[in-house]
C-alpha cells in the first residue's frame, strides 16, 4: 500500500485590498484544514504530536490540530499583489523571503503629506503642485536610485526600546532617539504612467491631523532631521513574517520581531542630495498647515505665520503619477512617496500599491488568487499542489547541487 503524499511547501497568493496579510493565512487555514489534499499532513502531525513527551501532549491537549501555514513579508491593507505564504515544512524557509528583491508599482498623489504617508492617514499640510510636471518627476527620480540611506517612517512597526513606532505615534509620544537610516538599494524606479490632474479618480484624505498629531511630527523633525545634508529615507513595506501553527498560534519572525532593530550597520551607501531637504518620520518642509475646514488659507491666513506657504485654491485634484520600483529588503514605498512629493518641492502620499513579484513568484504567472479559496477545493487544490511541488522539486535540486560533506567545489 502507497504512503499517502504529504504536500507542503511554498507558494503564493494574490492579497486582495482591504484586508490583512494575517487575516489571508486565516483563510487559507480555514479552506485548506477540511480539504483532502491536506489530509496527510494533517494525519502526519497528529501522529507526530502522539510521539511527544507527556508534559508536551498536555499542554496540546485541547488545541485543534490544523494546517501550519505562515507568510513571507507583510502586504498593509490597502496593498494588493504577491504574498508568499508557507505550509507545513515551507515556513521554516520564510526567511529567505525577507531578504530578497521585490517589484511594486505604486501611485503617488502629489500636492498632500499624512501622518502615515498614505491616503489612510490624517492630513498634516498641503503644498502647491501647478509646477510638478512628469518631467519634474522624472529627473528627481535618479535621486532615488542605486544605493541609498533611508529612514523608515515612524508609523511603521519596527520596534525601538521594545516598543513599535507606530505605538509611540498612536500615544503621541517622542521616540526616544532618531531613527537610524539604513542601506537598501533601488534596482529599478521609473515612470510607468503620468496622471495629470482631472484624469485619475485619486484623493486626498478629509480627515486632518489634530494639533497634538503635528506637534508629534515637529518634536520628530527636531530629533533626527539633518540640517546641512539631506539624505533620501523611505523603506520598505514589508513586515517580519507570520506563522499560524498547527494549533492556530500566531508566531512572528523576522527583522521586525527583533526588539531595537533602528541602528544602522555595513558599509554605508552613497548619500543623496534632495532639495528641499526630505524630513524626519511625520515631518514636513514649509508649507502652509491646514486646520479645521480651512483647507486653502489665503495670504492674509498665512501672513505672520513662520515657515508657510500660501496654498491656491484648489479647483481641481493634483497629478498623480504610477511608478515601477525593484527594491531591496528594508525599503518603504510609502516614503519613497513621501520623499518624492517634497523633493519636487510639494507634497506627496501613496495612493495604491501592487506588488507584482517577490523572489520568483510573480502576478499573472505562478500565483494564487485569492478569490479561487471560495470556489471550492476542485479549483484552488490542484493549482496549490502544483505550485508546493514545483518548490519542492527546486529545493531539491538546490540541495543536489551543494557539496556533500568533506568536499569542496571546484
């Protein structure tokens, strides 16, 4: 009689917007736990956990077995695109997923900057942006190419004294020291699509930032921006990846489960000169500060107010512009964007994000879609199942290829 196949690996799904990373591994937790093509493994850790000391079985034993699945690097959500995910054996390689190259494209709205540097954010200002042409933007862009120094953005969950960045932000606390900027590399970045205004459907957020939100974001600017050089800091989307065990515990891994991860080591990349000067996390250059429903201050608003500019009046939505970025790990698309608005001498928010690719899994090729989960296993099994194999037939191909013991290669 044949031993059941045991299918795990790694394969990847396509994030929907609107909802978590963590909560797509609930999903495929829950379609894959009653499906038959789990049924081995699901049989082989019972077995396993049988085997177990005693005192391991107690404290199991009232946990419901289900199939261990874990993700490769946070989507936010309002990203959509490429989520490695793990099964079984596969989330002990999520790692490797971290450190690899990734694609996205993402959109900026110019003319605004948030306290979290998206469209999800509260309003902190707003800028001029008649002068921000596709030209413009593109001739800033080399700026941000090639090696950088970047920081990342204080509503992101890296952690510093134990304690996240986004908490300190939410407590309207100081961080305790400047956040570290750190190498990444941007191998690709151009323009994959210039929108002018009244041609897409992008817009700024109605909420504003309360005095408290921006007084955070000053004390910021006062910690850690530079004053004499500029350097460009935005970073990565990515998150530490994520573990749903086979009992259903959530075990994080990666950069940002570290405790203080915000110190820069290596060798240190080029510095880029911007101007005007990019700023700390939730900081903004001059511009003219928007409170209550006055959204465009006229000049005898603005008159006697240090460091403002006088806003026109808006009559029709700001340019928006669709980029294409292959980056490195540790790298924030929402400061890219954020950077960029003030280096053409605005503002700037992320609108949309996609990630297209991560690793070898890639949108339109070998990749899930979230929407087959709800079709039933006769849909979603037999593309999973291809996809866990072809990994496995490259681990161990992998393998094959590394010298054995005693042996070195030629």
């Amino acid at each position: 009689m044949s031993t059941p196949k045991i299918v795990e690996g790694v394969f990847a799904i396509n994030k929907p917007k609107s909802i978590s990373s963590a909560q797509v591994l609930r999903d495929i937790q829950q379609a894959f736990n009653p499906a038959k093509l789990f049924a081995p493994w699901l049989h082989a850790e019972r077995t396993r956990i049988s085997r177990e000391h005693e005192h391991q079985r107690q404290r199991r034993k009232h946990k419901r077995i289900e199939v261990k699945v874990g993700h490769g690097g946070t989507l936010d959500p309002m990203a959509t695109g490429v989520l490695i995910v793990g099964v079984g054996k596969g989330t002990k390689h999520l790692q490797s997923f971290l450190n690899c190259t990734k694609t996205y494209e993402a959109t900026i709205l110019f003319g605004a900057a948030t306290d979290t540097y998206d469209v999800l954010g509260k309003v902190l200002g707003k800028a001029p942006y008649g002068h921000v042409t596709g030209e413009l933007v593109e001739e800033v862009l080399e700026k941000f190419r090639g090696d950088i120094k970047q920081r990342p953005p204080l509503y992101s969950a890296l952690r510093m004294d134990g304690k996240r960045l986004y908490e300190y932000a939410r407590e309207g606390k100081e961080i305790p020291r400047e956040i570290q900027e750190r190498p990444v590399r941007t191998e690709i970045l151009k323009i994959l699509e210039w929108l002018p205004s009244g041609s897409h459907p992008y817009n700024w957020p109605d909420e504003e930032a309360d005095q408290g939100d921006k007084f955070v974001a000053d004390k910021v600017l006062q910690l850690g921006a530079p004053q004499e050089e500029a350097t460009s800091h935005s970073q990565d989307t990515d998150g530490p990846s994520i573990t749903f065990d086979s009992h259903g515990t959530k075990r994080r891994r990666g950069i940002e489960a570290e405790d203080d991860p915000l110190t820069s080591t290596g060798p240190a990349p080029k510095r880029q000169e911007i101007s005007p000067a990019p700023l700390m996390s939730g900081a903004l250059q001059d511009t003219s500060q928007v409170d209550g429903e006055d959204h465009c201050p006229t000049s005898d608003q603005t008159e006697g107010k240090r460091g403002t500019t006088e806003v026109p009046e808006v009559k029709e939505m700001p340019p928006a512009a669709r980029l294409l970025m292959t980056v490195t790990s540790g790298f924030y698309v929402r400061s890219l964007c954020h950077d960029l608005g003030q280096a053409v001498g605005s503002l700037g928010i992320m609108s949309e994000l996609v990630r297209t690719r991560q690793a070898n899994f890639e949108l339109g090729g070998n990749v899930l879609e979230y929407e087959d989960l709800g079709k039933g296993e006769d849909v979603w099994a037999p593309k999973v199942e291809k996809m866990l194999d072809e990994w496995q037939g490259k681990m161990a191909a992998k393998l094959a290829d590394e010298p054995v013991d005693g042996e070195r290669a030629a």
